[in-house]
C-alpha cells in the first residue's frame, strides 16, 4: 500500500511539471543576439566574444536563442526584425567589435528594440588587446542589461588598462597608512589625542599590515605595536571591511600582550590614495588594576597619612579614526 501511494505521488509530480514547464518558459526573457559587425578580427575571436556575450547574458537571466540563423554577421534590418518576430523573442542585442587601432579593439553592445529596432541602452569600451575582450564584453553585458554606466562596473580584476592607468592601479600594492584615532571613552580631563603609522600589503580582497601608535584622554591612554589582517569583500571603489590583529601594548601603567578589533570604509580603491574611516577597540590581555595614592595631612599631629586605592583599568579603548593610505 505505501508503494503503490510512493507511485501516485510521483506520477502527480510528473504531471504538475509537464503542466507548469510551459508556463516556466513563457515566463523567461528569451533574447536574440547578434553580432552587427566583426571588425575583420579572425573567425574563431569573433566566435568567442559572441560566446562570452550570450553566457553573460544567461548568467542574468536572459535565454539566448540558438537558433542558427542568429549566428554569423547580420545587419540591423527589416530581415532582423522579421527573425526576432519568427523566433518570438522579446529583446533584442547587438554585438559590435569595431576595427583595430593599433593593437586596441572597440567592443559595444547595445539593446535595440525588436520592433523598431532603436537603440534602448548601449555601452562602450576599448580592448587594450585581444586578451582584455573577455573581461570587458562581460562588463559590456552587466552595463547594459541592468541600466548602468560601464565605467561603474569597474572591479580589482576588471579594470581596463586604460582605466587603470590614470589611477596608477595594481591588484596587489604596498601601502603607508597614516591615521588620526579619536578616543571614544570618557576620562577625568585632557584633551584627545592619537596617532598611528603603519605599513602593509593590500591585494583584491585581503590586507595585512603592521601599526604603531596610540591614543588617549587625560589620564587614560593606549600605545601598541600590532600586526593585523582584514578581509575586504567588494572589489569597486567602495568597500567595507573587517579583521583585527594581535601585538603588544601598553595601558594603565602596564604592558603586555593584547589584541584589536577594527570595522571600516575604505574608498578610492581603484587610485593610488586611498581613505580609510571606521571604529576600533584595543583590548588589553592583561590585568590593568594599578595603584593610585592619595596622602591626608592631620593639622592636630601634624602627621601625613598615604592612602592606596587599587584602581581597575579599562578592559578596553575604543576610537574612531580617519587614515590616509598613499
């Protein structure tokens, strides 16, 4: 009984999927691609930056068709329009590989509309050679199917040379950090005061760097050598980021190993100066409590009493800071 109920299930769930996989299909962006001109580049580099192009544009949802008279050099006419409406498509895209400029190669594509076959959204660049056609007809495909500006999808591994070049830019780069911390704790009296210098390695997603400094308030204050790490998850011009490291430090009269947390901003990831801003706490891993003293003079005996009162340090300091990376 329990098989033969196993078997009614599975064949209710072939039916549903038999009724739904044409109402599924009906509901996707079926699109035609075509390549409006080929630069006179050689066949097999066309074919594969029409590839790079209709993968991209699957990847976002938008089902290419295969059909093959899609394929191949066809010019934006009345014929066209006649194939988008015989194969039902709904978008219509148009791959341009411009003529050689020395080594450099024009790539464009633009969304055109499949009835009147206008322009509705176009982007541009310029192949350094033929190995950057890869990485720039994706960028080409992310621009234009989400309504942006090509130069906004720059990214660490993206970048063009030629975008890249007025900003000095490198994947991986040595950096000098300096920063002005602000303690974020309340002391007797003083004035805020701090300063960091440190030096490290930044590459696509990572950091790792060395910092000396300190900062404090009246009579509370940190100093520290740390060796820290963090993760930068985004590759634009804009990323937040998270870590900490570990070193040596002093605090309330004492020294000894501790640790520090950090979360911040870091923009102008794609120049040569970089600014960084956040919040960050050094925790000591040692026992601050240290004795402070006090003396009472007895006007009668003409005696002076010192009183010891075990004060408990902070267990931590934190501070907001601004950084210059150069």
């Amino acid at each position: 009984m329990i098989r033969a109920l196993f078997r009614r299930l599975l064949v209710f769930r072939t039916i549903l999927f038999l009724v739904a996989a044409p109402v599924l299909a009906q509901d996707r962006e079926v699109a035609v691609l075509v390549l409006a001109d080929d630069g006179a580049l050689d066949a097999p580099a066309v074919h594969a930056i029409r590839n790079i192009a209709a993968a991209e544009l699957r990847k976002r949802g938008v089902a290419v068709s295969q059909d093959r008279r899609s394929e191949g050099v066809r010019p934006i006419d009345q014929d066209l329009a006649t194939l988008v409406s015989e194969l039902g498509a709904r978008r219509l895209f148009a791959l341009r590989v411009g003529g050689r400029l020395g080594q450099k190669i024009p790539l464009s594509l633009e969304e055109l509309s499949p009835a009147t076959l206008s322009p509705i959204y176009a982007a541009s660049l310029t192949a350094a050679n033929i190995d950057e056609c890869d990485v720039i007809t994706a960028r080409l495909v992310q621009a234009v199917v989400e309504r942006r500006s090509v130069e906004s999808t720059a990214e660490m591994r993206t970048v063009t040379a030629a975008e890249s070049k007025p900003f000095a830019k490198k994947p991986g780069e040595r950096f000098w950090f300096l920063g002005l911390p602000v303690p974020l704790f309340a002391a007797n009296q003083g004035t805020p005061v701090g300063f960091t210098l440190g030096y490290g390695y930044e590459a696509e997603n990572f950091r790792v760097n060395a910092t000396v400094g300190g900062y404090g308030r009246g009579n509370a204050d940190v100093g520290f050598l740390m060796l820290e790490a963090f993760w930068i998850p985004l590759q634009g011009e804009l990323s937040p980021y998270f870590g900490g490291g570990v070193g040596y430090m002093g605090a309330g009269n004492h020294t000894g190993m501790g640790g520090s947390l950090e979360v911040g901003l870091e923009a102008f990831r794609l120049h040569g100066v970089r600014v960084l801003a956040g919040l960050q706490a050094m925790v000591p891993f040692f026992d601050a409590t240290h004795p402070e003293y006090s003396y009472n003079y007895d006007p009668a005996t003409g005696q002076t009493t010192q009183i010891t009162t075990m004060t408990t340090g902070r267990t931590f300091f934190p501070a907001a800071f601004l950084r210059l990376a150069f």
